[in-house]
C-alpha cells in the first residue's frame, strides 16, 4: 500500500513534470517508511517482506506504464504528449 506513489514517480517521468516525478519520491519514501515500520513494529511482516514488495510493485507498475502508454499511442490518444 505504501508504494503505491511510485506511480506517480513513473507518470512523472512519462510526462515530464519534475513536481509530480518529486511529489511521488517523497509520497513513497514517507508512506511506505510509516506504513512499513507500523507491520514491522506489530510483527506482521519482516524487512525482507517489506524489500520484496517494494521491487514487486516497482516492477508490476513499469509493465502496467508500458503497457497502458504503448497501447495509447499505437491508438494516438497521446498525441499531445509527443509534440
């Protein structure tokens, strides 16, 4: 749940917006540090729980960009992005 802003950090890169690439470091440093010390703290989940969340969401949510921007713009519903 606390990683769910590194999509904002991949939206941001998608379109160029260093306040939204920004908003999503801090977002997922700060929510998923709480939220990941709290299940820590009450022993529902060890570091390594916590680390292997971390890389499966990060990389689920480049599939799910590639995909989503890629079949976007072989229909040109992002042809306001490439100008």
């Amino acid at each position: 749940m606390g990683f769910y802003f590194v999509n904002f950090i991949l939206l941001g890169y998608r379109l160029n917006s260093k306040l939204l690439k920004q908003v999503g470091v801090y977002a997922t440093i700060i929510m998923s540090s709480i939220l990941a010390f709290s299940r820590i703290a009450k022993g529902g989940h060890f570091l390594s729980d916590v680390l292997m969340s971390l890389v499966v969401t990060w990389y689920a949510a480049l599939v799910v960009e590639k995909l989503v921007f890629d079949f976007l713009a072989k229909n040109k519903a992002l042809s306001y992005i490439e100008e």
